[in-house]
C-alpha cells in the first residue's frame, strides 16, 4: 500500500472537520454491526476512536501507518 493516495471520494460541502470524522466513525461502526473482519482506511486524528471502538466492541485491532494523514486498520471479528 505504500505511496498510494487516499482522499474522501466525494468532498462534503462543510469545511468542518468534526463532520468528517463522525462521518467516517459512523460509517466504521456500521460495518462493525456484522460478525465479519472489517477493514478500511482511517484517518489518523480517528486514531483514539478506533481504539475506543475496538475496546468497545470487544475487537482485536490491526493498524498500519501509511502516511501522516492515513492509517489502515482492520478489526478481526468479535472474539
């Protein structure tokens, strides 16, 4: 995955980045309601988040840095 670009794939029309954030946090734990490994990119400033997430959901977390602004993180299934 190294030097690949990752951006949003369509831009809000909000300039906030608390909305981006929540956005990407609701959409993870959306996918998170299934029994299945998820994985996606994670912006970094979620960082804590998907900590919490994991913690809360009783899921192991995996995360890879691929560049100062983007992690990839994967949370296999509920133990």
């Amino acid at each position: 995955m190294d030097g690949q670009h990752y951006a949003l794939a369509l831009a809000f029309d909000t300039d906030s980045s608390e909305f981006v954030r929540g956005v990407e946090i609701g959409r993870l734990w959306e996918q998170l309601k299934s029994d299945e490994s998820v994985a996606q990119g994670v912006r970094t400033d979620n960082a804590e988040m998907i900590l919490r997430i994991a913690e809360a959901t009783g899921r192991r977390l995996h995360c890879e840095e691929l560049n100062n602004e983007w992690l990839y993180a994967t949370f296999d299934p509920p133990a």
